[in-house]
C-alpha cells in the first residue's frame, strides 16, 4: 500500500478549489511515461501555498524534482496578487523526514523545517480497549448540515499547523 491510494487522488484532484490546468505538472520521458509530478495549492486567504511534489525512484537525482520545483515556486507567485495587501505569503512544502534527496531539495531552496509530524501505527488484533469518553461528551454520525462546523473544529485543532 502506497502512500495514498487512486481514490485518494481522484477525491484530492476533484476539489474545486483546484485548478488542474493551472496549478499542476507532471514531469514525463520522451515515450510518455510520467516519472514526477507538482500541485500548488493557493485557497482564499491566498497566505500559503502547499506545494506538492514527487519523483519516480528510478529518476531520481537527475534535476526533475529541481526543475518541478522551480515551476512551482514561480506559479506560486500569483499569491502575491491575489492576497490582501500587506500580508505575510509562505510556500509550504511536506516532506518524508527520512528521504535525504528530498530535505536536501528543499533546504536549499531556503524552506526550513517548521514542524515535524508522526505516522503511526499497530496490528489490529481481538484486545482492543473500548473507548472510555469524557463525562458529557458523546460520539456519533455527522449529520448533513453540519459540515461547517466540522470544517471548522478540524481547522482550530490544526490551526498551528
């Protein structure tokens, strides 16, 4: 299992506030095959762009992920237009701690690392703990109309993020 599955992506690229078109590239060989590929993602308040980017292992080390990068950061200047004037804009790139090849990239485009992040994990078995919740507060299914305010919970939980 990868680090995303297909309909991850199909979900990901079908967010309206992404313009494929415009804030996306794939890097491809001469026969067509796609070996890396960029998003720029830049939504209302236009203060960070996420950039996105990945390169086929096999192709590694030969400029692809340098030249991907340079598009991304020159098509993230269109922030620079659309936030409100005198704010601070910062590109924002995610990155496996682990994969040298990658930090070394990104350190020498002057990006520094902010944050670090977890991936965590354990087997499944039969000894699960049922959840003990705290006094008051009960567990259940979203109901339509209430995607807001989720929205907003997640946004408060993350917003040093």
């Amino acid at each position: 299992m990868g680090e995303f599955e297909l309909e991850d992506y199909r979900n990901e690229w079908s967010d309206p506030t992404i313009d494929l078109a415009a804030d996306t590239r794939i890097a491809q060989t001469p026969d067509g095959t796609i070996v890396g590929c960029i998003e720029v993602w830049n939504t209302p308040p236009y203060t960070l762009c996420w950039i996105w980017g990945r390169v086929h292992p096999e192709f590694c080390g030969q400029g692809i992920g340098t030249a991907l990068m340079d598009w991304a950061e020159q098509h993230a200047r269109v922030a620079l237009d659309r936030a409100p004037e005198g704010t601070r804009i910062v590109l924002e790139a995610g990155a496996t701690s682990t994969h040298l090849p990658t930090t070394e990239l990104l350190d020498d485009r002057s990006l520094v690392a902010a944050r670090h992040s977890l991936s965590m994990a354990r087997d499944l078995d039969d000894q699960l703990p049922e959840p003990v919740w705290p006094a008051g507060i009960t567990v259940r299914t979203m109901r339509p109309g209430e995607e807001l305010a989720v929205y907003r919970t997640v946004n408060e939980a993350f917003r040093d993020h």
